[in-house]
C-alpha cells in the first residue's frame, strides 16, 4: 500500500463517556454539551442536528428531511425512523405534463416534498431522549439569534445564488441578501428562524408532560402557523426555476397535516460477523448492502484498498448495485421492491458474473424472480459540463476554477451526525434539504422548503414515477451495523449519490483493510458517475471513475488500462464521513469517533 495508514490527519478518538462526530464543529460541540448535562445519545443528537440546520443552511435547514438509525442500549435491533416527506396530493404526471416539463425541476415551488425533519427529531426526543425540546433546541436558537461564523461553502453558495434571488426570489433576497453578502469569516444571524422555533416552544410550553410539550410542538409545525404559512406561499406565489420557467406550487396544509415521521424496521444484510442496517428503499441505502453482497464473493482481505484490484472490484459491483437502484428501488408503499430477492445469494451469485477483468460501459439491472427491469430513459452529460462534486458544491474543479452553476443555482447537499454513549445508546442521522439555494424563502419563516420531489421521474411505469404523496427515493442514507448482535458502528457522509460509495468504502477498509476510523476516512477514495444523478438535471457520465488525486499512480494508470473513464481530482476531494463506534473491553464500554478533515468544518468530540 502506498498510502500511509500510520499517518492520519488527527487521531482516532478513544473514551468510555460519550462520542459525536459531526459535518459542523459547531453541531458536535452542542452535542456533547448535551452528553456532559446528562442527556442520552438521542438527546444530543436532536441538539446537533437542531445546530446544523443554523449554521450549515446550504446543506440543510429547518424546512428539510431526515432519515435516523437507532439503537438503545443494550438492543440487539436496529430502528429506522423516517423523516422523509412525501411530495403533495397535487404532485400528479398530468400536472408536470401539462406544463410541457419531462423532468421535475431542481428547483423552485415544483418539487417540494413536505418538511419532514421537525417531526423526525420530535419523534427521536419524545420517544428515546430523556431531555426538554426546549433544551436541545438551545444551542440552534443560540447561533440563530446571536451568530456563527460563515464557513467558505457557504459565502461561495450565497454569492453564486445572489443575482437569482434579487431577480426572481424576493422573499429570500430580503432574508440572504439585503445586508450585503457575507465574506468567509463574517458572523450572520438567522433572527426569522430563531423567532419561529421560539413560537413554536411558546405555543407547546402549556402542555402537559414533556411528551405532550413535544407532541404540542409538532402540532404547531404540521397544523399550526408554520404550515399556515407554507400553504399561503406555496398556493400564490409563482416564481422561475432550473426549467427556466415561473410556476407555482403544488404544497398546501393538508399534505403538511397528513405527515407523521414512521418507525419502520431497517434492511439488514449480514456480511461475515457483522450485520449492516440501512433505510428501506425509499432510500438509496439497500444498494450499500446490495455491492456488499455481490463483494462478499471475491478476496478482499488480499485487496489493498487504494489498489487497483480492490478499486475495480467495488466499481463493477457498484454499477449492477445502483442499475437495481434505478430499476426497482421506489417507495414501498406504492411500489413492489423486490427487496428479499435482491439481497438474497443466490441472486448476487449469478450478478457477480457479470463482473469482468475490464471496466462495463452498459448500465445492467437485474431481473429478480424473472421480473423485467425497466430503465428511466438515461440521459448522458454534455462532455466538460460539471460534474457531481462541482454541482454539489463540494469541490473545486482541479484547475482550481470555482464550482459550476446551472441557470444561478448550485446544488444542495447534506449534513450527517453520529453518537454513542455512556450507556450504549447509538444514533446515525443524515439531515438535509431545504437549501436556501434551492427553494424561495418562505415570507414569515424564513427558511426554504425541501425540493426532494425532483428525484421522481415524470416517465410511467418506473419505481420512481411520481406519484401523489409518495416518498421520494432520496440518497440520504446513514448507516449502522452490529457485530456479533450488538450495536457497533454508526456512520454515514454527505454527498448524494456518493454517500453508499464512500460508506462502503469506509465499512470496507475497517473490516478488511485492518484501519481503525480515522484511518478509514482519510484514506483515499473514489466514486462512481457511471448512472443516473438522483439530482436535476439527472444526467449520466458511463464509465466515469473518479479518484482522489493521492491514489497512487500505479493504481491510476492500471484503471485506465482496464477501460475505466477515469478523472483524477484534488488530493483531499472525495467524502465527508463521520464515525462512532463502541465495544465491550475488560468490562468496560470502549467508545471511538473520528471525522473527516476535508473541506476543515467536520469535527468529532468525545471522552
């Protein structure tokens, strides 16, 4: 191995109290605020997540989703909770199709999906935390009113999205723009959304129990003034987006008093002594625990994980996994996933095949139990148009150019958090959406409203056509496994379709590539571009390879004599991951964390 697994950039956290590792310092200082007053894992992980919401506003906000994992002390099962929402009653094919569209906007009014977070983390604290929403709302309503310091990212988001809101959204230049834009470094309050949490806990504060003040304040969320004021905006206004063209939108009351986060059970698939939990497939997250499958027949313990043996194992298994994805992963309530097939032996046996010493160009679903797949017709990126990291916003392009943006609109991405206590308690969530690049403000609230809808297609007979108050199949996949039937591990990373690339990764070289954490996540990665982007414009790049520029050159030169596309990026590019852990040892808990230096915001704390 040429990458130096001795060396990481800061160590490997190692405890018995508490751990949290977040994509914010901030959010993982409250967390463990939390932790040291006594709260509980779940506690402080509604604090952290409260937090990122304040102070990361271009990867998420108040107005986003959230998927959750869980786990309890001393449980021997992993719990998801769904704070996905669904897109509107009106959302219909007739709808889009009437407005001349073939594909949901990425931005604007179109494509809201009803914000899901707020009852995601009220349902985590009524049911599994111990604290007052009030409390582990302190911290966010701390940086709302009284300011954080602007990272980078943001400053560079707000300034490419500037000109479009002075031009076509009003309501967020007031809220964005009106005191001049922010440089990196500046402090820069957020006193609407700080005044909105603090109505909300002031309308629930009368209630009765803790439960009943929390329940209170989701009614306030879902029936009360703030969905007043989405169903107001959201049934006048009429404002452009990436289509180019004004439209309105489709989100009232109703869809918003129809909501209820859900506790579901997770799909697990087991792997050796370890069994790996992930959301069901309205997420993204099975085609994790479907690579993970068809990888669990080769070699990897023979594999150095920054060579190229290992690198176009996971690549070629990685590319019938997300063919799946785009053939049959869909809302389950409203789509026939043939989820125990797909995860089954037998089926990963006969895919594992297909894998061939050089790199595939075709994009090959499966065909569990006989079923024909059927593919959204795919559309191919213009050559030298962004790619997924420039159009997240994650990176810039290796010529050192700043990201490109589309039509003044830069994607959004995502946040993740991880902890683990004292007692055992073990929680991985992944918050995004309602970007404030991405969807008008919200006169009254100030926040920006989740345009997770456009990861529908407007094509009938897909898993993923729209369907009126179905969830959509996002990426938001946070990740939890169990060794030897505890809870051990909880991680996840931003980045869209990337998110169960690089977890696999990380997951990978723990197992087999003897890292601890840190080691994992500084350790060079890659993604695949070689499907469909889950976001607008939904475009394809075959055979794209992309390898964070510390590969060695050795591996980079064999990939592409294996036929692989492949494009080198900068040397710290590729994932954002966080991680906890814990184990029995001697008798006593043994907590780790770690967090990835890329991008100098994530941060993990713990003792």
């Amino acid at each position: 191995m040429v990458w130096d697994a001795g060396f990481t950039t800061r160590p490997e956290l190692r405890g018995s109290f508490g751990m949290v590792a977040s994509t914010h310092w901030l959010a993982t200082a409250a967390a463990m605020g939390v932790l040291e007053r006594g709260g509980n894992a779940f506690d402080a992980a509604v604090a952290g997540g409260f937090v990122l919401q304040i102070v990361e506003p271009h990867l998420n906000g108040p107005g986003g989703e959230v998927p959750i994992l869980l786990a309890p002390a001393g449980s021997t099962e992993v719990t998801v909770i769904c704070g996905q929402g669904p897109v509107p009653a009106a959302a219909t094919l007739a709808h889009f199709q009437g407005l001349g569209l073939d594909i949901i906007p990425g931005t604007g009014l179109l494509p809201a999906t009803v914000p899901g977070a707020f009852g995601a983390w009220c349902r985590l604290l009524a049911e599994h935390g111990t604290m007052e929403l009030a409390d582990v709302l302190a911290p966010a309503l701390h940086y709302a009113e009284t300011g954080f310091p602007v990272m980078p990212q943001v400053a560079q988001a707000l300034a490419n999205v500037a000109p479009m809101f002075e031009a076509e959204w009003p309501s967020s230049a007031e809220i964005h723009c009106s005191g001049g834009l922010p440089q990196a470094g500046d402090v820069i309050r957020n006193p609407g959304v700080a005044a909105v949490y603090q109505r909300v806990l002031a309308e629930a504060a009368s209630a009765g129990g803790r439960e009943a003040r929390i329940e209170a304040a989701r009614k306030a969320w879902y029936t009360g003034f703030v969905a007043d004021a989405i169903h107001d905006f959201y049934t006048t206004a009429r404002l452009r987006d990436t289509s180019g063209e004004v439209h309105g939108g489709l989100l009232t009351g109703d869809d918003m008093a129809r909501y209820e986060a859900r506790v579901e059970r997770p799909v697990t698939y087991d792997h050796g002594d370890v069994r790996v939990a992930k959301c069901g497939p309205w997420s993204q997250g099975p085609v994790l625990l479907q690579t993970l499958s068809l990888l669990s027949g080769l070699p990897l313990d023979e594999m150095p994980v920054d060579g190229p043996d290992f690198i176009h194992a996971v690549v070629e298994a990685s590319k019938l996994a997300y063919a799946d994805r785009e053939a049959w992963y869909g809302d389950p309530d409203v789509t026939d996933v043939p989820m125990e097939t797909l995860l089954s032996d037998g089926y990963a046996a006969a895919r594992r095949t297909l894998i061939a010493d050089t790199a595939s160009t075709e994009l090959r679903a499966g065909s569990p139990d006989g079923r024909a797949p059927t593919l959204p017709r795919q559309r191919i990126a213009a050559p030298g148009s962004p790619g997924v990291a420039e159009m997240l916003g994650q990176a810039k392009k290796p010529s050192g150019e700043e990201p490109t943006t589309r039509k003044g609109a830069m994607l959004g991405d995502t946040c993740h958090i991880d902890v683990v206590d004292r007692w055992g308690n073990m929680v991985a969530a992944t918050p995004s959406g309602g970007w404030f690049q991405s969807s008008p403000a919200v006169p009254g609230l100030g926040f920006s409203i989740s345009t997770r809808g456009q990861m529908f297609w407007l094509e009938p007979g897909l898993a993923t056509t729209l369907t009126p108050g179905a969830r959509p199949r996002t990426t938001l996949t946070p990740s939890m496994a169990l060794r030897d039937g505890k809870p051990w591990l909880a991680w996840g990373t931003p980045g869209g379709d990337q998110q169960d690339q690089w977890s696999l990764q990380f997951l990978l070289r723990v197992l087999h590539g003897g890292m601890n954490l840190q080691q994992a996540i500084d350790c060079p990665a890659f993604h695949s571009e070689h499907w469909q982007s889950s976001f607008w414009p939904r475009e394809a790049r075959p055979n794209r390879l992309v390898l964070e520029g510390r590969m060695p050159a050795a591996t980079v030169a064999e990939l592409k004599r294996r036929g692989h596309d492949v494009q080198v990026g900068p040397d710290w590019s590729e994932g954002r991951l966080q991680a906890v852990s814990q184990e029995d040892r001697g008798g006593l808990r043994w907590l780790r964390a770690a967090s990835n230096p890329r991008f100098m915001q994530n941060y993990a704390a713990g003792r």
